[in-house]
C-alpha cells in the first residue's frame, strides 16, 4: 500500500519571483534566519537530523529531476511538509554551494525556554562557552558535555538546547552501535595495557608513587568504573540499565578497574588537599 507521502502532490516552483524564491535567495544573501524565524538546510543529512531531533520542517525545495536519490527523505517527509519540485534555472539561485545536493528546507528555529536547560527533578549541567577561538574544538567540547549528560549550552552567541542538536551530534560523531563497539574495544584496549604493566606487582604505572600518569588514567577511566569518590556528578550505578550495570561490573573487576577505583579511594582525598 503506498504512503501517504508518495500520494502527495508535488507542488511545481519555476518562477524566479515566486514568494517562496525570494524568502531563500533573502536568507541565501543575509546569511541569516528570515522574519518568522526559519532556519535554511543545504543538504539532506541536515534535514534528517532536523526531522530526527523533533525540528519541524514546514517547507522543502527539491531540483527536479533529483526525486529518485532523494526518494526515501521525500517519502518520510511529515504530512505537514509542503514540498515543493523546483526548475534547475531556478534552483541554482537559491542554493550557496557550488555542488548542490538537490535539496533545500525550511526548519522552524528551535525555541528554548529557561525549563529546558533546567529541568525539573535534577541538578542542571550548563556549558559556558566564551572566547572560543577555534571552531574545530567546538565538536570535541559538545561530545564531553553530551558524555556528561549536560542539558544545555551557553556561548556569547549562542544557545543551544540538546534536544534540538542531539540527532546531528550522533551522526556527525558516529554515535551508534558500531562507534559504541568501536570505542569500547579501545577501552578494553588501554585496560589490557594498564594490566601488563601492572604485573610486576608494582602499586602504580610509574612504581611505587603516585604521579601525573596515575591521576590521568583514573580520571580518564572514571566513566567506565564509576568511582564513587569521583567528585563530580556522574550517574549513580543503581540508575543504569542491568546491560550498562554489567559493563561497569566487567571494566571495575579488571586489574586496571581495581586500580582505578583504588586510586579514587586513596588518592583523591590528597589531591584535593593539595589543590586547597
């Protein structure tokens, strides 16, 4: 039986002055979000993580002719989409990129109020972003506050809830099955290190005394063993589902686990003082 989406009649754009032409080459030239607050999406992958992350999508733009390789996204597309088969003459005026992707959007910019960075029931994890330099770290530092389950991100000029960019951090960043295999091979990798190097008996990596190494590996194992000396807010092992309990439970019985949690136990209490 065919969709509801594939019975939709697509609308035909092929005039240059049509309403909806002028409101993208505008934002097209402004670089910026439009009067009733819309967002412009280049590629299909933006309007799939738009989709995913409950961004609604009132408008898409498509160059005729390209309907087979968009087929799948035209066929998901919510009811309420109105889309729209555009000329390539015209098409080629509304995009800013040289090698198009055949695709345009309209989305609904996100509005985020105070309770969506504060929710209710637990303790909120703001990120405070100010004088960013380098756009590249930008991706590694919302990967670690998303790790650490943070509600929101405050910039000079920006903010951004996580519910409206969660879906385009998981693809960008591979956040799936395989990656989760992936990075936990890794782990197992470093634990099984960390254990060779223990096997002389030794009571830390470097010997006999605590050093830089030490308090590095223990910071950077703490996710997966959980300490409870941890200092900072992470999630109690009785909230975990029984399959994350389980993964904790094999990383905290390996010899590098033991080590983590021992140095948690012994160590952290001095590392504070040191640092007061």
């Amino acid at each position: 039986m065919p969709s509801s989406r594939q019975e939709t009649v697509h609308r035909k754009l092929e005039g240059h002055h049509h309403r909806l032409a002028k409101t993208v080459r505008r934002m097209v030239r402004a670089g910026e979000l439009c009067a009733d607050g819309l967002v412009l999406l280049e590629t299909a992958r933006m309007v799939e993580d738009a989709l995913g992350s409950g961004v609604p999508v009132p408008t898409v733009l498509y160059r005729a002719g390209t309907e087979p390789r968009l087929a799948r996204l035209l066929e998901n597309l919510p009811k309420e989409t109105t889309v729209y088969a555009v000329t390539s003459k015209v098409f080629e005026t509304l995009t800013t990129t040289e090698t198009s992707a055949g695709i345009l959007a309209l989305a609904q910019e996100p509005r985020w109020r105070e309770q969506d960075l504060f929710p209710a029931g637990a303790p909120p994890l703001i990120l405070v972003l100010a004088g960013l330099q380098d756009p590249g770290n930008l991706g590694t530092i919302l990967r670690a506050a998303e790790a650490f389950g943070a509600s929101g991100v405050e910039g000079a000029a920006f903010r951004v809830g996580y519910a409206g960019i969660r879906g385009l951090m998981r693809r960008g960043m591979q956040v799936n099955r395989e990656g989760a295999a992936r990075s936990r091979e890794r782990v197992l990798g470093v634990f099984r290190e960390v254990e060779e190097r223990m096997a002389d008996g030794r009571r830390y990596l470097t010997g006999d005394r605590f050093t830089a190494a030490d308090l590095t590996f223990a910071a950077l194992a703490a996710p997966a063993v959980l300490p409870r000396e941890y200092g900072w807010p992470l999630p109690p092992f009785e909230a975990l589902t029984q399959a994350m309990q389980s993964e904790v439970r094999h990383f905290r019985d390996t010899v590098a686990g033991e080590l983590a949690l021992r140095l948690y136990r012994e160590e952290r209490s001095h590392v504070l003082a040191i640092g007061e």
